[in-house]
C-alpha cells in the first residue's frame, strides 16, 4: 500500500461475480464513505457495494 492509499483508508469496493471486487471509491474518513456509497446505492440499485477499512499489512523494519 502506497503513501497515498494509507491517507484514504475507507474503501468503497463493487461486489463482482465469483468473489471479486472493483475499488469505486477511497475516502479518509467512514462517514464521507458512507454518504457516497447512499449516493451510489440510488443511482445504482441493483450494484452490490461494500465499504472497508484498509490497513497496511507491511512492516517497515530495518535490521543494522
């Protein structure tokens, strides 16, 4: 995960056949999510979305 992904963590994934998943949207905080994804869900009705929250799963340490 980039820099700039880490700054937008709440994610507004499209739920695709077979377990798969399209990134719509990030936001940096769950409430702006939110009202986007009502948004979506009006324009949309029949599109599955998902809202989470991305975390970095990498570690920076450095061994001297």
């Amino acid at each position: 995960m980039n820099y700039q992904q880490q700054l937008y963590p709440w994610v507004i994934y499209r739920l695709l056949p077979n377990l798969k998943r399209l990134i719509v949207a990030r936001f940096r905080r769950r409430n702006d999510a939110e009202e986007h994804l009502k948004i979506l869900k009006r324009l949309l009705p029949q599109v599955k979305f998902a809202i989470s929250f991305e975390v970095s799963s990498e570690q920076n340490s450095s061994v001297d």
